[in-house]
C-alpha cells in the first residue's frame, strides 16, 4: 500500500555506489538512505517497479563520469509508481495517482544522484505520464527509455514510408520497441540464435 505524505519515512532502502566500478564490488543495498525532497516542479514517488538499462552499468563503470553528478548515486531512470507528495507548482498528478517514466531528461548530462533503485525517488512532473490502466508496474516501468530510444533512433535516421529499415538485436529492449512501432511490412529482422528462439517461440 502507497504511503500518504503525512506517513512518509525519513530513511528508506536503496541500492547505491559510492565509487565507480563493477556492480559487484561498489554496489551496495543501503537502509538509511535520506527519502529526497521533491522540489516546487517534482512529485515524489513511491516506487513499485523500476528498469535497469545498458547506461546504467555504463554510468556505474564511470564512462561518462565528467557530466555525471557527484557520488554517492542510486542508479535507475526507468520507473513505475505511486504519487504520494506533490510540489507546490505540480497541475497534472495528486497523491495516489500510478504513474511512469524515466526520471532522466538528458540521460548523460548531469543524470539525477537519486536514481529509482529505492522505495522512493523524485521527479520531474513534465517526465510522468499515467500508467495505463491495462498495463502492471512491472510492464510500465519496462518501457519508458527504450521507447524514447527507439523513436529518437528512427527521427536520425529519417526513417519514413517506403523506407526500408535494418533492425539488429531485435529481440532486446530497444529492438523489441522498433519492431513494435513499425508497419511489419517495413522491416527485416536479422535474428541472433537467442532471438530466433524467441521469435519461434512467439510465432508458434
Ligand atoms: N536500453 C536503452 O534504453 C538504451 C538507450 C540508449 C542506448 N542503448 C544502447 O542500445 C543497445 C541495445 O540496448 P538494449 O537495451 O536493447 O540491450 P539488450 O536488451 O541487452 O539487447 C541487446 C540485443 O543485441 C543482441 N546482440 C548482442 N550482441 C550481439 C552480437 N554480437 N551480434 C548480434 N546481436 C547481438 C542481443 O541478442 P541475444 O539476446 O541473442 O544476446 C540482444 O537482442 C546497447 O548498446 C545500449 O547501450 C540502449
């Protein structure tokens, strides 16, 4: 059940690294962690999925550490959850609302320290939408940066009717998003044998 603001703890669990490094040897499930404030533009969130992405081990190996925000950080963009504090100047969500997205406006420009591995996190109203009603958290927070992925994808490469598309890893995160949002009749799909296997799986 969502906390209401006025049963919000102080101190909540999140996964957090305090250096750069292999998962393995730098990250660490934390139980005091400050629960953040959400500022006039942010709600904050109880989490009850979150998606880990490509750039978030890549952020964690330190690979983009001069835009990065300063340590410690909890990583995660992608979330599903449920609003349980509003800022002063937030119009579109209440308390209780179910809502999704992916917390990070600019994934590689100073990518917010508090991260979704947690029981809560802040963000940005304008970054959430409402989780549709047919979808589960787990669903919801699977999807936000491989769709914007995949759309940004095919707005740089011009990709229109008529045109042909190559898609490669198709049955990962980002492929699986591309091939969703196309016309079947406008891709090939050059599978790998994990991704045959999944394709036979679904076909059949
Ligand atoms: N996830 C994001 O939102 C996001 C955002 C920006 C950029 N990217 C980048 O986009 C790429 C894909 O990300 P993803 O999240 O879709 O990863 P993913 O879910 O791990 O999918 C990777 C896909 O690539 C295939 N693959 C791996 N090595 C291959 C090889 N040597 N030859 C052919 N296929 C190979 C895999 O096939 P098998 O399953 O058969 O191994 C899998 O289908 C990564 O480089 C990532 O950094 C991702």
């Amino acid at each position: 059940m969502a906390s209401s603001a006025a049963t919000l703890p102080s101190k909540m669990k999140a996964w957090t690294y305090l250096e750069y490094g292999k998962s393995s040897d730098v990250l660490k499930l934390q139980s005091d962690v400050v629960v953040p404030q959400p500022r006039d533009d942010q709600v904050l969130l109880q989490v009850v999925a979150a998606g880990i992405n490509p750039i978030d081990f890549k952020r964690m190996l330190g690979m983009f550490k001069n835009s990065d925000s300063p340590l410690p950080i909890i990583p995660g963009y992608d979330v599903a959850g449920v609003v349980v504090k509003v800022g002063s100047q937030v119009k579109k969500f209440k308390e209780g609302d179910q809502v999704y997205g992916d917390i990070n406006e600019k994934a590689m420009d100073h990518p917010t320290q508090f991260g979704t591995i947690a029981q809560y996190t802040v963000v940005a109203e304008k970054l959430l939408a409402l989780k549709p009603k047919n979808l589960s958290f787990v669903e919801a927070a699977s999807l936000p940066l491989v769709i914007e992925t995949a759309y940004e994808g095919l707005e740089r490469c011009h990709f229109s009717a008529g045109k042909s598309i190559l898609v490669l890893g198709g049955a990962g995160g980002v492929g699986t998003m591309i091939i969703q949002v196309l016309n079947p009749s406008y891709y090939i799909l050059i599978p790998s044998q994990l991704e045959l296997m999944f394709i036979l799986f679904i076909l059949y």
